[in-house]
C-alpha cells in the first residue's frame, strides 16, 4: 500500500507505512500535509487518516504539531483514525 503525500497543493512524495513513519521521524511529513491511498475518495489532513503521535517540537520545526507529545520520540499512528483506528503494525 502507497500512501501518497502533498502539501500546498502539490504530491511531495508517495511512501509506504515504513517511509512515511521515518518522513515524520525526520519531520518531513508535517501535520498539515494531506494523505490519500487507494480506496479513499479524497485528499485529507494526514491526521485525519492516521493518529499521530507527533515527534517532539525542535525549535527550527517549520510548523508547530497539533496534536503534540512532549515525549514521543518515535511516531506511532492508527490507519482510519475517524473508523475508530485500525492499527498499523510497524
């Protein structure tokens, strides 16, 4: 399964479960980016896809995390996060 990624209006990348968790590791993938994988009818907020545990903020993040964690240090997330969230095993 690829998940594809774009932000302001442009696909910046498609990644499977493994490289999108090491994008937002490496705080590539942002919380206002947009996720869409086959099966989806739309583009949307990649938290609305997934449940993210964000990576701790660094000071030089472009944009702060909405749904941060002061001590996540690794992601985790649930594929369908508004179908109650089915796991993702990594």
């Amino acid at each position: 399964m690829l998940i594809h990624i774009a932000r302001d209006g442009r696909e910046v990348g498609q990644f499977t479960v493994e490289e999108l968790q090491e994008r937002i590791t490496e705080r590539a993938v942002l919380p206002t980016d947009y996720a869409w994988m086959e099966g989806m009818e739309s583009w949307q907020l990649i938290h609305q896809v997934f449940k993210i545990e964000w990576p701790r903020r660094q000071a030089d993040d472009p944009v702060p995390p909405a749904h941060a964690n002061s001590t996540a240090t690794k992601p985790k997330f649930l594929y369908g996060a508004n179908q109650g969230g089915r796991p993702i095993n990594w």
